[in-house]
C-alpha cells in the first residue's frame, strides 16, 4: 500500500516536468511562423502540482512565462540561480530565497528582463543578487542581510515599493541604470573599509523618486558614494547617514553631479572624521539644489567634525548651485577648528563656486573652536549671492558669512539679499579677511559680535570692501564698530549707504576705523549713528552730529535725516529706512556725474528730482495736487426769457404804447 502511494505521489511530482516536456516537442514540431502562448508554473514544495524549487522552475520556462513562487515552507534554500529568459517571478504569502552564504540568490544575465515581486532574497554571498546586464524589476520586495552588497548591478535595475536592508559592504553597487521609486535602502554598510554604506553609484545613472536612503554607513559617502550621475526627487530623501572616517555623511560627490529638486532633502547625516556633513562635492563636481533642502531643526541638521556641515565645496571645477525656495538648515560644523575651517551651512574652498538664488541659509553653526562662517564660509572659493536671506547663524568669525584667503582669494558678490540676526565673536554679520566683497541692493541687520564689527568687519591687507545702494541697521558690537570695523589695511568704500541704529558698547556706532586700516571712503552716503577714526569722505555725506568729519563742499553735518523705521518699503524686497517728507537728504545726493547710482535699494530710478537723495533710499515725491475745478457762478439772477410771440411783442400782438412825454 505504501509502495503504490509513494508511487503516486512520485508521478505526481513529476506530471508539471512531463507537461513542460510535452509543450515543448509539440512547439518543435509546429510550423515556424506559429507564436508560442506565455505559461504560468508554480513552485511550493508542499503542492503536488508545482515545482519543488524556483531554480528547477526557472530552467524550464520561456521568455514571457510566469512564475508563481507560494509560501510553501516559508523558505527556499537555493543560491545561484541563474536566469537567462525574460520571466516574472510573483511570491505569494511572503517566501524567502536563502542563498545560506554559499553564492548569490540571483544572477541576471545579458538580454534577459526580468520582473521579481514579493519575495525576500537573503543569505547571499557576493551579493545578493547579481544583475549582471540584464533588465531587472524589483517589486514589493525584501533584500536583507547578504554579503558583499544586496545587489550588484551593471544593467537596469528599476526598483519599486522595494527594501534593500542590512547587508553588509552595503546596500546597491551601481554600473548601470538605477531607478529608485518608493523605495527604502536602509542599515547597510557598518564597516571601517567600504565607499557608499546605501549606495555606491560607481559608473552609473541613479534616480530617486519619493525614496530614501537612510541609517547607513561607511568609510566615506555614509549614504551614497557618487562618480557619476544621482538625481533626487519628488521628497527622496538621504538621511541619518554615518561616514565613519572619511567626508560626505549624506553623500560624497567625487568628478559627478548631484541634483535635488522637488522638495528632496538630505538630513541628519554625520561625517565623524571629515568634511560635507551632509554633502561632500569634490573637485570637477556639480551639485544643484532647487527647492528642496540640506539639514532642519534639531536632529535633521547634518554634522562635519571638519568643515561643511552641511556641504562642503571644494576644488577646481566644482560648483554648487542652490536656488528656487531652497534651505540649508541647521547644520554644523564641529571639530578642532581653525580661522581657515568652518562653514556650518556651507563652506567653499580654493577653486570651488558657490552660487545661491531666492533661498534661505539659516540656523548653522560653527559649534567650537575659532571657527569661520557660520551660515557660509567661503575659504578662497568663489561666492554669489541674490535674493537671498542669511539669518539666525552663528561662529567665532563671521556669524553670518566669512569671505577669507586660503591660497586664492575669496571673492564674494550680494545682491538684493539680507543678512540678519547672526552672532559671532568678530563679525556679527560678515567677516571679510583678505578677501573682496561686493554688495549692493543688500541689507545687513540685527546682527550682533562680543567683539567688534556688530555688522561687517573688514580685516587684512589685500581687503576690498565695496557697498553700494544698502542699508546697515540695528548691529551691535561689544566694544568696537556696531554697523562697520575696519582694521589692518582693509581698504572700505561705501556708496549710497543708509547707517541707523548700530551700536557698540566701547565707541563708534555706526562705523569705527582703526589707525591702521586703509581708507574708508563715503560718498552720498548717510549716517545717523556716529563714525570713529579717521574717514575720507567722497562727498555728497549726511552725518546726523559731526564725528565723521565731513568736509566737503556738498556734505551736510548736524542734520536730523528723518528716517522711517527700517521695513520692506515698496517696491523693494530688502529692508530700508524710508525719507520722510521734508527730510534734508532728499535731493542733497548728487547725479549720476557726481557717482549716484541710476537706482536706489529697491530698484526706484534716481533722481526722483533734481538730484539723487543720500543713502540707500529714494524718496518718490508724492503727486501734486491738481488744481480745483471751477464751481457754479454767483450773481443776480438771469433775465426773464423774451415771450415767445416776438422780440419785445406782447402776446395781442399790438405794439406797446409810447410813453407819454412830459409837460414843460
């Protein structure tokens, strides 16, 4: 009895092999022209009707079958299975393909396309799976806990609503084209030796949409080690990476380009012994950022023990662009730092370019040390800046943005942007330390230093500070220099200049020139609040008292310029302190001829009259009174209308009889 059941049950299992066997001989025998139907098998070893394994499933169909892999006994001990047809393999109730360390799960070879969903791959050796170049599609599945990286890919690899977690060397290594959508790729990595703990983009083309790389780790590029082409979009994020020796927490971009768009963000990521917290792009490297963000409140800031916490730029050829409604939040740079390290949002290096557009730089720090650049540091790079707001930074140099020297000098450009309420030691707002800063149309506000330079502070001997058309309100400084500090050389020229309501606790308000600085040169340019050592006037100056000793011929001194509280005046999108009507400055500013600008901080045409106003600010006259109209005459009234009948005729028609002459 037992020998006919097991007899049974061995035809049993054997009936699929025959009926694959059968289709075969009669596809051989039917004419050339006759297109052979997709198939569908099974694979659960507990069902009589379906293979017992997915390799033996595999060997046995064609190009378009399908593969329906069930549950069965939960697990599938099987590695190297290597697939050469395009097939999709469907799993049903959760299986698991365990390769049990002796090879990978799957091998996808040249020409094939294939489509896995809803199953685990785990165990692999090598990898777990190895896309050599075909055309591969994850579905809904689960790549853990291999060796040697979760998938190795030098074709397509397209994965959606997919998991790539806990193997170790990492998660994906990429030589081909790589399509992230809805996808996690979390805690891969955890050694001291790898490149990209999420991702090694080696040679490859990476797009993320509404995915995240996260939890991962490595030497360097904790998240994604990137040498070729990574795109971000539609909220991916990069977060809570680790770099454990190296730079680039987030991701380390080396000779390849990064772009961010769509609400994308990379946050939280930590480079323990390096540079780039949450970007590291190197050399020959473009990154773009637009609308979308590096770092957040709190623990969504990145951290370089180095420079950069949030990005670090550097080297001939690399170029950052951040633009459209983007931040860069939070971040920090914290290590052992010198004057030439720092940048808490971003730090700029010899070579590198560095541009931002209508975005925000706000919260960084530079956490310890006599650090530079709170917000930006710019080390001898090349910075640009428009539309933009730098606020709430903080670091010992530059509380706002540093601009230095470290081997080239940094050059650094503001337009119509803000910088306000950042702190430092020297330099609330902006330090310029042999450097070049050009700003115009910009307002420099609320900052404070425990030392000098509340707003600016301009140091060194090849230091060319030159601002036209801005305003500097409200700084303040503990000993020296509330709105400018200029010192050692630096050479200061201040065009159409608004100065309000800085102060400083040791002496000078608005600007304090040290003995040794170069000159400081004013033209139309007004000052309510006090100067400090010697200036050089350009003529055309307001000083609300005497102490910047005015002289020339068109300057004005002890005038109450009559400024309105600093806000946003129309049509302006930076802060100013309007003329109020009847305010000495108002046409006291020269003309073009004489260096006026041909518009004011908002962008208002000068002259509004005969000549350009002092300062920042061009009054619009308001529009005359037009003269009133004329009204109704008063007088005796009309003469009665002649009757209808005729000119002096009464209505009989008979004419009026004579009036009688008088008697002698």
């Amino acid at each position: 009895m037992a020998l006919a059941s097991d007899t049974t049950q061995y035809y049993a299992r054997r009936l699929p092999l025959v009926a694959a066997l059968l289709v075969g001989l009669l596809l051989t025998a039917m004419p050339a022209h006759t297109v052979r139907a997709a198939t569908s098998v099974c694979v659960d070893p507990t069902s009589f009707s379906c293979y017992n394994t997915i390799g033996e499933a595999v060997s046995v169909v064609s190009d378009g079958d399908t593969i329906f892999v069930h549950a069965g006994t939960g697990t599938y001990h099987e590695h190297d299975i290597t697939i050469v047809t395009s097939i999709a393999i469907t799993g049903s109730g959760g299986p698991i393909l365990d390769a049990g360390g002796l090879g990978r799960g799957f091998i996808i070879q040249q020409g094939a396309a294939v489509t896995i969903g809803g199953l685990t791959v785990q165990g692999g050796s090598g990898g777990g799976i190895n896309n050599v170049t075909g055309d591969l599609s994850l579905v809904g599945c689960l790549i853990r806990n291999n060796s040697g990286r979760g998938i190795i890919n030098g074709g397509t690899l397209t994965l959606s609503n997919t998991t790539i977690s806990g193997n170790s060397g990492g998660g994906i290594i990429n030589d081909g084209t790589l399509a992230l959508s809805s996808t996690t790729i979390s805690g891969n990595g955890n050694t001291m030796t790898n490149a990209g703990g999420g991702v090694f983009n080696q040679l490859g083309t990476m797009t993320m949409d509404n995915s995240a790389i996260q939890n991962n780790t490595a030497y360097e590029g904790g998240g994604v080690y990137n040498l070729a082409t990574v795109t971000m979009t539609n909220g991916s994020t990069i977060n809570y990476n680790r770099a454990q020796g190296g730079s680039g927490g987030g991701i380390e971009n080396r000779h390849a380009h990064l772009t961010m768009t769509t609400g994308s963000a990379i946050l939280g990521n930590t480079a323990t012994s390096g540079d780039g917290g949450g970007v590291f792009n190197d050399a020959g490297s473009v990154m773009t950022l637009d609308n979308s963000t590096v770092g957040g409140i709190g623990s969504d800031g990145n951290t370089a023990h180095g420079s950069g916490g949030g990005i670090f730029n550097t080297g001939a050829g690399s170029a950052v662009t951040i633009q459209n409604h983007s931040g860069v939040i939070g971040n920090i740079a914290n290590g052992t730092l010198t004057t030439t390290q720092g940048g808490g949002g971003i730090a700029t290096g010899s070579g590198a370019q560095t541009t931002l557009t209508g975005s925000t730089v706000s919260k960084n720090q530079v956490g310890v040390g006599t650090g530079s650049g709170g917000g930006i540091g710019n080390f001898g790079g090349s910075l640009t800046l428009a539309n933009m707001t730098v606020s709430g930074n903080s670091a010992y140099f530059g509380g706002g943005i540093y601009n230095g020297y470290v081997s080239t000098q940094g050059i650094a450009m503001l337009t119509n942007s803000t910088v306000s309420g950042n702190s430092g030691g020297a330099g609330g707002g902006i330090v310029n330390y042999d450097g070049s800063l050009t700003m115009q149309g910009s307002t420099i506000s609320g900052n404070t230093s425990s030392n000098y330079g509340g707003g600016i502070y301009n140091d060194g001997s090849t230091s060319p500070v030159m601002l036209t058309n801005s305003t500097l309100s409200g700084n303040s400084a503990a000993t020296y220099g509330g709105g400018l500090f200029a010192r050692f050389n630096a050479v200061s020229s201040l065009t159409n200049i608004t100065l309000s309501g800085n102060t400083a606790a040791g002496a000078s308000n608005g600007i304090y020139r040290d003995s040794g600085a170069g000159p400081t040169t004013l033209k139309n340019t007004l000052v309510a609040d006090g100067c400090t050592g010697t200036i050089t006037s350009g003529d055309y100056n307001l000083d609300s008292g005497s102490s910047c000793g005015f002289a020339q011929p068109h300057d004005l001194r002890n005038s109450n310029p009559l400024l309105g509280p600093l806000q946003v005046n129309t049509p302006g999108s930076t802060a100013t302190h309007a003329l109020q009507g009847g305010s000495p400055a108002v046409d006291r500013g020269g003309t073009s001829a004489n260096g006026c600008p041909a518009t004011d901080q908002r962008g208002v045409s000068r002259p509004q009259g005969g000549a350009c106003d002092i300062g920042a600010y061009e009054l619009i006259p308001p529009n005359p009174v037009p003269p009133p109209r004329p009204g109704p005459v008063v007088g005796p009234p009309p003469p009665a209308p002649l009757p209808p009948s005729g000119r002096g005729m009464p209505a009989s028609g008979n004419p009026p009889a004579p009036a009688p002459i008088p008697r002698r």
